[in-house]
C-alpha cells in the first residue's frame, strides 16, 4: 500500500512539472509587442482653407509601410515629409500609421482650418507663402505687391515690412449696347458678390444705398434698377458697402470704369484690410 502511494506522488510531481514547463516555453514564444512611436510635427496648429501645411513625422522604429491620411482619404505613403492642403473648414483630424507587417501603431492630429482673411493669405502671412498657396496666374511679383489674374478680375495681395496687411479684387464688366438688360446687369452681379460676404460676415456696417430694396419695374426712376444702374454707369453716382470682422475691414463698391473703349463699363472692387 506504501509502494502504491509513493507511486502515485511520484506521478502527480511529474505532471505539474510538466505543465509549469509548458507554461514557461509559452512565455517565451510570445511575439513581441510592435511599440513603433510616430512623432509629428506641422508648421501650424491652425491654417486658412487652401493654404499648405508642411508636416514631418518619426518613427522610433523600423516600418515594412508607413503612411498618412487625412479625413477625405487621402493617402500619403511612406514619406514622412510631406505637404498638406484642406479642402474644408474646421477640426480636421491627420492620422499617421507604421506597420512591421503583421502589427500597425497609430497616431492622430488635429489641424484647425479657418477661412482665410483674402483669398489665400491670413494677416501677417509673407509674400513667400502667399505665392507658395495661391494657384492663379501671377502677373505682377515685387516684395510689396503680388498681382494674380483670377476669374473676372485681378487679385491683389499688399505687404508692409513682408507681411501681409491689406488688399483687394477687382472685377469689370464691359459691353458693347445699352440694352436693359446689361444696365442692370451690374446691380445683379455687385448683389451676388454682397451675399457671399455677407454669409460670411454678417450684416453690413454701413452703406450708401439699398440696393435689395431696389424695385424691378424697369422704369426711370429713383429706386429702380433701370435709374440706379444708369447712374452708376454713366458715372453720377457709386455704391459702397461696409463690414467689418474682429480681423478684417472690407468695403465692396460697385462704380463706372473710366477709360474704357466701351460704351458700357462698370467696376466691382472688394478691398481688404487688416482689422488692428
């Protein structure tokens, strides 16, 4: 009975030895955890929309695939210096990944996109930059004044000391006849300019006339869009409208083109200036 006692501590000894050494070669065979950290850096934390964001990025350990993407989906792959350019306003998220092959690590920043003060330049921002953004076709490039041709018109950016701190663009409308419906046309377009400024402006500050209240009778009088156009075009009288933002001063003014070989002409100016 003795014996058979011994031989069953024996064999009971024997099977947790065996087990604690398969725990320990589980142990062991674990594969290691990919612990990649990825280190951004962005020249801003805040930008206009359809300005660029240089952005650089590390990785503490070796990747097979790394890659960037924003909230639109685009991708970006293994460059880990890189230019960036939104295409919507507000908090947007940049997410960075690293993989080895069989585990990935990710990383996120958040960017905020503000609209800009005029066209793609922030106050302050330097003539380098601005040309660096902007995507029409530079005609005129000196330290204090670039000059872009844009749809319509011409855009102007104007730099103190190399910072930007005013600016305009101008559009004309010219046409060979009187009919009607180019004499009122101008009003038409200078109100299709105001409410885009006024979406994001708000109210105007102060202006010269009403031009919403005008009448649509097509007669010669006061307060009809016939009268005011003619006024305008043949140079009697302008129209200017006001606002005013806690970064920015903007008139809108809608006036006859002088000098032109045309009967009929008219000039839209948007002017910008920075709000100190």
């Amino acid at each position: 009975m003795k014996k058979i006692t011994f031989l069953l501590v024996a064999f009971m000894a024997t099977i947790f030895s065996a087990c604690s050494s398969d725990n320990d070669n589980d142990g062991k065979n674990e594969t290691p955890k990919y612990d990649c950290k990825i280190t951004i850096q962005t020249s801003a934390d805040e930008i206009g929309l359809g300005q660029i964001l240089k952005i650089s990025y590390t990785l503490s350990k070796p990747a097979t695939e790394y890659y960037f993407e924003d909230e639109a989906g685009n991708k970006v792959y293994n460059k880990k210096e890189l230019e960036w350019k939104p295409t919507a306003l507000g908090e947007q998220k940049l997410k960075f990944v690293a993989s080895n092959g069989s585990e990935e690590v990710t990383e996120y920043k958040t960017i905020k996109v503000i609209t800009c003060d005029m066209g793609v330049g922030r106050w302050d921002d330097s003539n380098a930059y601005i040309k660096q953004c902007e995507e029409n076709s530079l005609t005129t490039n000196s330290s204090g004044m670039l000059r872009y041709k844009i749809k319509g018109g011409e855009r102007v950016y104007q730099f103190d000391g190399d910072k930007l701190n005013r600016g305009y663009d101008s559009f004309e409308y010219e046409y060979t006849t009187s009919i009607e419906s180019n004499l009122w046309l101008c009003i038409d377009i200078y109100r299709q300019h105001l409410d885009k400024i006024k979406k994001e402006y708000g109210e105007p500050t102060s202006y010269t006339d009403d031009i919403y209240s005008f009448t649509r009778n097509y007669v010669n009088e006061p307060g009809d869009v016939l009268y005011e156009a003619q006024r305008i075009i043949n140079g009697g009288h302008d129209i200017r409208y006001e606002f005013n933002s806690n970064r920015t001063k903007i008139e809108c003014s809608l006036s006859k083109k002088y000098n032109s070989s045309y009967a009929w002409a008219s000039r839209l100016v948007i002017s910008y200036k920075q709000n100190k």
